[in-house]
C-alpha cells in the first residue's frame, strides 16, 4: 500500500509541477492528502476484486481535478453524518476527504463505470 500511495503522490506532483501549479500553492498539500486517503482506500477496499488501481488526472484554468478509479463494483457513501455537522469528529479515510474538499471550496463525486464493474471518486480543487 505504502508504495501505490507515494507513486500516486510523487506522480501528483510531477503533473502540478509540469502545469505550473507552485508546490507551495496553499491547495497542493491538502490534495495530496486526499488524494492518499482515495488510493489507500482503493487499496484497502478493492484490491481483491481490483489489484490496480488508476488516477486520472483534469484541469482548467482555476481548477485541478482528480480521479482514483478501481475496479471494484462498491460505490461508498462519500456524504456521511460528520460531514455534514461540525460538531463530530471525523474518522478518517472519506470522511477526512470529504472535509478537506469541502474546506477548499471544491466537490467530490463519484462516477460508475458503464458496465457497473468499477467507479472513479473525483475530487475538483480551486486553485
């Protein structure tokens, strides 16, 4: 797991850096921190039915967006009860992701496959 997160964030920075997205950009250190809960979850979660996983990579003008897609059917709930109150801790993995995206002004959403088979979480950030 540890190494398909660190290839996932090292490759994340490579494609910011080649788009001209400062490291110190106040958006890249929460990305990659979402972007490690989604693999390690894909990891987690998927890896019986989907031992690769894919990251899909977006942008525009004032946006960065990306996407862990697996081949796994399960399609979790990206909005739980502590996402959508303050008054409760998160738990960590979607919770924290949700938090983040949400924090930074962006959406999260996920995409199923034509053949229901697999999905992509997407994750859209301001820049």
């Amino acid at each position: 797991m540890g190494s398909a997160v660190r290839i996932a964030r090292e490759t994340t920075e490579q494609v910011l850096t080649e788009w001209g997205v400062s490291r110190r950009h106040p958006t890249v250190d929460p990305a990659l921190l979402i972007l490690s809960e989604l693999v390690t979850n894909s990891v987690q979660h998927a890896a019986v039915l989907s031992p690769n996983l894919t990251v899909i990579y977006a942008a525009g003008p004032d946006t960065f967006a990306f996407a862990v897609h697996d081949r796994h059917p399960y399609q979790p709930l990206l909005f739980s009860a502590s996402t959508r109150t303050s008054t409760r801790a998160t738990s960590g993995g979607l919770d924290t992701v949700m938090e983040l995206t949400l924090g930074l002004g962006g959406t999260a959403v996920i995409r199923g496959d034509a053949d229901g088979k697999g999905k992509s979480i997407w994750i859209t950030l301001p820049l």
